[in-house]
C-alpha cells in the first residue's frame, strides 16, 4: 500500500460543497490520475451549472469507466470521477465527481525558528492588478500591452490582432476550450484542414460533416492562411494564465509550421513586456519566522505589500540567509491572516528557484540551520531543572 492510500481522508460527497473545493484549488491545475507506472495529466478546464466537469486528458479514458486522480495541496487530495461522454475535441471528456477526499494530516517538514533577523525577505515582486484563470478578467494595462505589440508585427501579415478571449467566434472559442492552435496552412487545399500534430487542432475531425462551412468561411472572406494560438501570461508564483489570443492572415501567401516557433517567440517576448507592465516591486525587508526545505513562514508589516500580496496566490522574491548572496524564489501561498495589529502572516511554499544552483544553495543553508537547530535541542534537554 503506497502512502497516500494510508492517510486519513475526509471526503465531501455534497455537490456543492465539492464544487466549491474544486473552484478554489483544482480548476485549471494538473491533476494526475493514480496509476503505477508514470502518473498521467488531467485538468478541470469547466465547471458545469449541473455539477458536472469539462476535462482535458493525456490519455484516452473509457466511457462510463470509474478512475481516481489527486493533487497534493500541502494536504493530499483525492476525488473519483465517472467518464459521462466524451466531448468533440480529442481528449476532452465530461466527468461527474462522486467524491473528494483531503487528507487529515499535512506532510511536514521540520520548520526551523529563525531568530535575530538571520534570514528575511526583500525584492518583492507581485501583480498590481490580479488575473483570475476562471473569469479571464483581463486589466485596461494589458490589453494596452496586447495593442502595442499587434502594431509592433502588422506589417508582417495582411491582418493580425492580439485580444482577449471576449470575442464569441466558434474557432475563437475553440482555442479558448483547448488552449491549441488553429493553423490552416492553405485554405484552397482540403488537407490545411486535417493537419496531424500534437499542437494544432484537426478541424476535420472536430467539425465532420460541417467543415464545408468553415472551408467557404475562409474564402468568402479571401483569406489564403491563418494561424489562431492561445496567448499566455506568467504570474509571479511562475504559472503560465492563457489570457487572449494572436490571430495572423494572409490573403496571398501560405503560412507553414515555423510559424508557431514564431508565435511562442513573441509571446516569451510579450510576456516580459506585461511583466514590465503588470509588475510591482517594493524593496522592504520582511522577518522571516521559520524555514523548512520546502518553504516558510513570514510577516509582512509594509501597508502597501500587504495590499498586494492579500489577493495574490503568489508572488516572487529574494529570501537573504546572512552572510550568503539572494536566492531568488518563486512562492506559492498556502496560508494568509492578518493579525489584530494588522500584520499579514503567510506560510509559502517555494515552487521554484530563479536559477538552478540557488536551489542547491538554499537546500545547503537550511541543512546547516537544521543541524545548529537539532544541537540546540539536545543541549535543552541537557540543562539541569
């Protein structure tokens, strides 16, 4: 028996009340369904008003077929599903949750006290304005960023446009759904319309009997080409939000496939500019409670921070052991109160490190803190009473 199947779980069977955990904690997160060998990918990409779950799978799943899937959210977390259908899109399936489980008991590590201000915090960097993964509410600031880039590459196409995912066309839609791509080569030629690869949707299969429609679409309007991709933001806990879309036409040339490679290059570039955009810095210095290999604990007394980081999931910065250089963190946050003094207290857990070598100096730090730490126990216990 693995050491999940020994913890203790307790498991919501209210739809509601599921529905609510699912919304907070796994909506559009990696899931993994048990398995020996390799765990596979799914994620919940929509939630339905029947309490019924729009997924997106690695493998093919059988209909009407019960699986377990899990995510470790500090605590364990399990839910049982049911295949209902499949959806029209390869490896979209609807699912109905019988149950969720949370473990009892949080896997610890040993937290360190951290005392005379050995280790703190500076260098924050956090969202002005958030980004919900549900509503896609997108801020004025980067639709102003999305405008500037579209005019920056127009000249290289007969029409581009950068925007969020607010427009209602069916191919937008799609993107939206899948979060891949619509490349259609040559609309003049019926194989643009059945392209085999990982990234791109095959609208042949997804429109069957109905691609005529789509293929006069395209030349009635005298569209030659088109790519449609999914356009992504990086948070400052380092996950990737799809937030709107690049849509490139030619009306004469064919397009081909490094038009994609294209596409992810401006995006890693659009990225940074909204980052410039999106980001607030602010340099304090914030106390540092404990530590453990995985994250730790905190206290923010800067008013302003504070109001950033009370809506944030996450935020990146530099953790300062002293005597030793910045370890630049990505953290996600676990927990968050504010005292009656109005100081916010958060427990973070760090999920990845700015540079690879800054792992191993962080892991090396609190090994070394952790040993000083066990003798100043043992010489506790020494004391005569």
């Amino acid at each position: 028996m693995n050491q999940e199947n020994k913890r203790k779980l307790e498991w919501f069977l209210n739809k509601d009340k599921v529905k609510a955990i699912i919304e907070k904690h796994l909506y559009q997160k990696n899931i993994y369904i048990k398995s020996l060998e390799e765990p596979p990918k799914l994620r919940i990409i929509e939630i339905n008003p029947n309490y019924t779950y729009k997924i997106t799978s690695e493998i093919v799943l059988d209909l009407d077929k019960e699986y377990i899937a899990y995510r470790v959210l500090g605590r364990y977390l399990e839910i049982h599903f049911k295949v209902l259908s499949k959806g029209e899109i390869k490896g979209i399936y609807n699912i109905h949750i019988k149950a969720l489980g949370i473990s009892l008991i949080e896997r610890e590590d040993l937290r360190i006290p951290i005392k005379n201000n050995d280790v703190y915090l500076t260098n924050f960097l956090t969202s002005k304005h958030l980004i919900e993964p549900k509503t896609r509410i997108i801020p004025t600031t980067i639709k102003v960023g999305l405008a500037e880039f579209e005019n920056k590459i127009r000249s290289f196409y007969d029409a581009v446009k950068l925007d969020t995912f607010e427009n209602p066309d069916p191919l937008i839609e799609l993107v939206k759904k899948t979060e891949k791509i619509i490349l259609i080569k040559d609309s003049f030629d019926i194989t643009s319309f059945e392209i085999e690869h990982s990234e791109i949707l095959n609208l042949k299969e997804i429109y069957k009997s109905n691609l005529d429609k789509i293929i006069q679409r395209y030349r009635k309007l005298n569209i030659k080409s088109e790519l449609i991709a999914p356009l992504y933001y990086l948070t400052h806990d380092n996950n990737l939000i799809a937030i709107g879309y690049i849509q490139l036409q030619n009306k004469n040339k064919i397009m081909e496939l490094d038009e994609i490679e294209k596409v992810k290059q401006w995006n890693q570039e659009l990225i940074e500019r909204m980052l410039q955009i999106n980001t607030i810095q602010i340099q304090e210095r914030e106390e540092v409670l404990n530590i453990s290999k995985n994250g730790f604990r905190t206290k923010i007394r800067h008013l302003k921070l504070i109001n950033y980081l009370i809506k944030q999931s996450g935020f990146s910065c530099d953790i300062v052991f002293k005597g030793h250089p910045p370890i630049s963190i990505f953290v996600e946050i676990r927990s968050s109160a504010r005292d009656d003094k109005g100081v916010l207290h958060i427990g973070a857990k760090i999920i990845n490190f700015k540079k690879t070598e800054q792992k191993d100096l962080y892991l090396n730090l609190v090994q070394i803190y952790e040993k000083k730490f066990k003798i100043m126990q043992i010489q506790a216990k020494k004391v005569p009473k």
